[in-house]
C-alpha cells in the first residue's frame, strides 16, 4: 500500500492535494497520512483535530493519523472518534500503550505503534500484540524531506518474521524518506504500507508519483 503524507503539500490547497492522490482513473493512494506535530515531542509544528475533521469530510481515503505529540493517552482518542481509520502513537511518548491501543480500537479505529529510528522494537514486542499497525520511522521524525535511514531495515525484517510467523498480527509501515530509489529495499526487508510525502508532493504530477512507486514494489 502507498500513503502519501501531506505534510508536503500545499497546507492551503489541501482538498486539491487530497484529491490529486485520489484514484480517478487508476488506483490512487490506498491511505493519506496525516502528520500531527505538536512542538513539543518533535521540534516542528504542523496540523491538529480541526483539521483532520475536515479532512475527513472532505475524502473518502482512509486517513492514518501519525501521532508526533506528548501525552498521546490524551488526545489520540479524540482522532479516533473523529473518524480516522488508523491512529498511530509513539511509544516513546505514551505512558500506558496496552490501554491506549484497547481505547483507539475502542473507538473505531485501527491502533498503530510508531517507533524513532533508534529505538529498539525488542522490548514493545509483546505491547504489540495489541496493535494493528507498527510504523517504523526511517528518519528522525519532525520533517518531510530527510534521508532514508538504512539501519532501521533490520527492525522491519524482525517484524515481518514475527508476522509470518503468527506471533504478530500488524501491518509493518514504513515511514521517511521513501522514493524511488529506496522503497525497493523497503519493500525486500517487508514492509506492507509505504509513507511517502516529498516524493509524491514534489512531483509534477502527484498522482504517477504515486503509480510509479506502487509498480516499484509490486513488479
Ligand atoms: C516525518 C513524517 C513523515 C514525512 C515523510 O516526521 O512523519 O510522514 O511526511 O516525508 P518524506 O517522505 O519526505 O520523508
Ligand atoms: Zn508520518
């Protein structure tokens, strides 16, 4: 699956930003990621709730709220309520992660677990179990744009084995400098749903952007 992250469009045309990742004639994006920065747990500010909101009454596209804020026990139920279908919070910054999964499923939603490129996915193994999806950052999170960070590929594979195996239930996303010429890695070390913002959003025409990185991984 491809998500194109908004975080690189332009935040004053969004529905038309929305709607140039829409499949009109192919299949278009198959999730948006919607990427809340709060300031505080990353260094960056960007979107919140009101927005999402009208997001959501404005697409048909599921949308994959990734989480950057503190005290995610909080808020990311209010995303879920809202509508979102996937919402995604950082381990580093929830304090009870177990109950946080059980309130967004809950709600409705899809629970994801995001980890830092440094963080090590060992000890949330068993957390996991209570999730849908697992989003492992391939760049520090905070802004669109940086380079893909290799290393966290063996964090993928540990998951993708744990999956295959039926210890682990999840969808395994990938998320940080994706484009051409890093999703194929991606795609070998296991990764099911792949995050891509500027790779999509700067290009001339969103929408192949999007095309051209599914037929990379599906060929
Ligand atoms: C970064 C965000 C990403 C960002 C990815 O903190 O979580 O979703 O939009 O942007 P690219 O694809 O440009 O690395
Ligand atoms: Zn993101």
């Amino acid at each position: 699956m491809i998500a194109p992250s908004i975080l690189s469009a332009d935040f004053a045309r969004l529905a038309d930003e929305v709607a140039a990742v829409t499949g009109q004639s192919g299949r278009g994006a198959d999730w948006l990621h919607v990427d809340v920065m709060d300031a505080h747990f990353v260094p960056n500010l960007t979107l919140g709730l009101p927005v999402v909101r009208s997001l959501l009454a404005t697409t048909a596209l599921p949308l994959d709220c990734h989480l950057m804020i503190e005290n995610p026990d909080r808020w990311a139920i209010d995303y879920a309520e809202a509508g979102s279908y996937n919402v995604t919070v950082h381990v580093e910054a929830a304090g009870d992660p177990v109950m946080l999964a059980k309130d967004l499923r809950a709600a409705g939603a899809k629970a994801g677990l995001a980890i830092k490129p440094n963080t090590p996915l060992e000890p949330y193994v068993d957390v996991l179990k209570h999730y849908d999806t697992l989003l492992v950052m391939s760049v520090e999170p905070g802004f669109g744009g940086q380079k893909f960070i290799a290393t966290v590929l063996d964090k993928v594979r540990h998951a993708r084995r744990m999956v295959d195996s039926g210890h682990l239930n999840l969808v395994v996303e990938i998320d940080g400098g994706i484009n051409a010429g890093t999703i194929e890695q991606a795609a070998e070390a296991g990764v099911d749903c792949f995050v891509a913002g500027s790779a999509v959003y700067a290009a001339d025409d969103p929408a192949r952007a999007v095309e051209g990185l599914r037929s990379q991984v599906e060929a």
